[in-house]
C-alpha cells in the first residue's frame, strides 16, 4: 500500500514539475517571440545541414536492405564475432558499422526494426543498444574537428575514442538479461515436455466442465464417432463426468504443422509477414517521420537551452558548455570548441560526444520505442560509453601530446 501511494505521489511530483517547467518556456516565448524563432532557426538550420544529409540516405537504405531480406548474407562472416564478442546475433555487426559510419540515430532506428520483424529479441535489443548508439565521422569528425575545433587531428582523436568505447561497452552489457534468459529456458524446457494430449488440454480442451450424468449421451453423439475412445477420457465423480479432454479432429492438427513449417520456412528465409513484400511508399514514409522527428527534436532543445541562457551565464565557461552539451550535442560541442584550454575540451566533447545529451537520448528512444527497452539501462549505458570515451581520450593525449 505505501509503495503504491509513493508511486502516485512521484507521479504527480513530476507531471507538475513538468508542467513548471512547459510554462516557463511558453513565458519565456512569449515574451522575446523574435529572439526564440531566430534560436528555433539555427535549430532547424543545424538539422538541415548537418544531420539530414548524413542521416536520411542511411535511414532509407538500410531500411530497403531489411525489407529486400538480404541483410542475414551480407553479415554472416562477422557471426562468430558478434557471438563472442557481444552475445548478439550477426546482424548485430552490420548494425555496428552502419552505426559509426552515419551516426545518431540510425543505429537505435535498425535495432527497432530488426526488433519490430523479429530478428532479435528484447535482450538482445538492449545490448545492441549499448554499442550501437553512436555518432558517425561526418560529425564528429568533420563538424566537430574541422568546423568547431580548426583541427583534423582533434576530429580523429574523438572518433576514435568514440568507436572504441562503443566496442567496450558492448563487451561490459553482453551478459545483460542472462538470468531472465536463463529462467526462461528452464519454462520453455518444461513445457517441450508436456505430451501432445496435455498441450491438447491445456489449449483447446473443455477443461474441468461438469456435465450431468443424463446429459452424457447426448455429448457421445456430438463427439466424432472415429474419436469414441476419447470416452476413455471421461471419470465418474459422483453424479457428474468430469471432462479432461476433449480430441478435436485431426485436420486442425495437420493444418498446425503446416503453419509451423511455413513460419520456419519464412524465418530461415529471413522474410518475415512485415517485410514480405518491397514496398517503396512504407519505406521512404518510414525514413520520413524517422528524420522529421530528429529535427523537431533538435529545434526544440536549442529553444530550451536558451531559455536556460540567464543560468548558465552565472557558472563558469567550461561548466557552462559542457552542460549545453548534455543537454544538446551540437550545441554543447560549439561552446566547447572556444575554450581556452584545448584538452579539457577535448575530454570533455569526448564525454558529450558519446553521452549524446538529452536530446539526442529522446531521438534514440523515439526509434526504440516498439523495441520496450528500459530507459534507465539506457541511460546507463550512455554514460558508461561517455565515460569509456572521455578516459580513452585522456589517456591518447597523454602518450601522444
């Protein structure tokens, strides 16, 4: 009874902190209207140039290779990798290179599409998730290191701290859910186990029906006479027949086995029902709304970080930027890029790089949704690859600058 009075009570703390917190940005909106359309601007403006053509093409494309079925051929050499590695399936592989080649957040889009077919399993989602949320080089390389930071070299320090972070994290997460798994193989084992007439009865039997004793006839001739040795079946408890099953005819079970192949059929196949067919129109709609969410998003956080402009000029410029960037990468990373001192900005774009901020969590979690994952382990696994990376990074400066 307490837990459930403080879950409401946590509930209602948060819906009205929330709601303090969407007034305060309608306040602030209305009133300076030019000064947060010019910041929704840059938004939109970093959407479009930095993220829609680096994101979109590879939306669209691994989305076709998924409907075509020919990602399964394309990723079997790295079976065994992925396997030990990760404790993922092949598949887990290509979506790591398509990850780290076109960035947030077209990884988390192929883990809930492989998730939504039914190529992988939550579990392994999640630990998917862990290594295959990342950023790809033409940002961090080439918007970051180039445009922000002036250096190449600061572009390539990253990416690569990023990368190997990321394949870290993936080793840390690929016993998660292994207990779960565990218990449910042991529930799987023990209903293989159940004979073919107690499945009968535990899914398509009349069970426990109490009939009485007169009406016993009438049941015989609706019985099919070729299944009269289903009288067997029948026990005398007091005056009543107690049923403990009840034999359909044999036709449902042969049309179940050839169910069953078909769906064996299909998933060796690597079509399944939801990719049966190529669809264009599915495909470019799917890769629009995914795109379009992406800028909503980023606009509306670049708002949001200017409502909180006031605050952050009070702390010092390097808590200030890093800050900006947990809450949004972009713009976090550009206020990072002006520091002074060139190493500290470095570890700590490294750190924001992989952490993502918030918004670029929100866009993550936007594409994992149908996949169910928990947001808290994701969370946690963000801050373990902003972690993994910033220490990565510190430690290439240290040997090599």
């Amino acid at each position: 009874m307490k837990n459930i009075i403080g879950k409401i009570q946590k509930d209602v703390f948060l819906k009205a902190l929330f709601s303090i917190l969407i007034l305060f940005f309608i306040f602030n909106i209305v009133l300076n209207p030019s000064k947060y359309i010019t910041e929704g601007l840059n938004g939109l403006s970093a959407w479009t140039f930095s993220v829609l053509p680096s994101v979109l093409p590879f939306i669209f494309f691994t989305k076709a290779l998924s409907a075509l079925g020919q990602v399964e051929k394309v990723v079997r050499p790295f079976a065994p990798f992925s396997k030990k590695l990760f404790g993922t399936p092949p598949i887990s592989f290509c979506t790591f290179l398509m990850a780290i080649l076109s960035g947030y957040p077209v990884g988390s889009k192929m883990i809930s599409d492989l998730y939504a077919s039914g190529k992988i399993t939550k579990v392994e989602a999640t630990r998917m998730s862990a290594f295959c949320s990342t950023s790809g080089p033409m940002f961090i390389i080439g918007a970051v290191g180039v445009n922000m930071f002036k250096s190449a070299q600061i572009g390539y320090i990253l990416f690569l701290s990023h990368v190997f972070s990321a394949f870290l994290n993936g080793i840390i997460f690929r016993k998660y859910g292994e207990k779960k798994k565990a218990k449910n193989r042991i529930l799987k084992q023990k209903s293989m186990s159940l004979t073919n007439n107690e499945k009968l009865e535990k899914n398509i039997s009349i069970k426990h029906s109490k009939i009485p004793y007169k009406n016993v006839k009438k049941m015989a001739k609706i019985v099919d006479k070729k299944y009269e040795k289903c009288a067997n079946n029948f026990e005398i408890k007091s005056h009543y027949f107690i049923i403990k099953n009840f034999s359909f005819n044999k036709k449902h079970e042969k049309i179940g086995e050839k169910s069953e192949k078909n769906v064996n059929f299909s998933q060796k196949s690597g079509f399944f029902k939801e990719n049966s067919s190529f669809d264009i129109g599915s495909i470019v709609l799917s890769s629009t709304t995914a795109i379009l969410s992406v800028g909503t998003i980023i606009t509306i956080f670049f708002i949001i970080i200017e409502c909180f402009s006031p605050i952050f000029s009070l702390l010092p410029t390097s808590l200030s930027a890093f800050l900006k960037g947990v809450i949004e990468i972009t713009n976090g990373c550009l206020s990072l890029s002006n520091l002074k001192n060139l190493k500290l900005a470095t570890c700590l774009a490294s750190f924001v790089i992989s952490f993502g901020g918030i918004s670029t969590i929100l866009q993550s979690l936007t594409m994992l949704q149908s996949a169910k994952i928990d947001v808290k382990i994701f969370i946690i696994q963000k801050l373990m690859h902003a972690t993994l990376s910033a220490l990565i990074t510190i430690l290439i400066l240290l040997i090599f600058f």
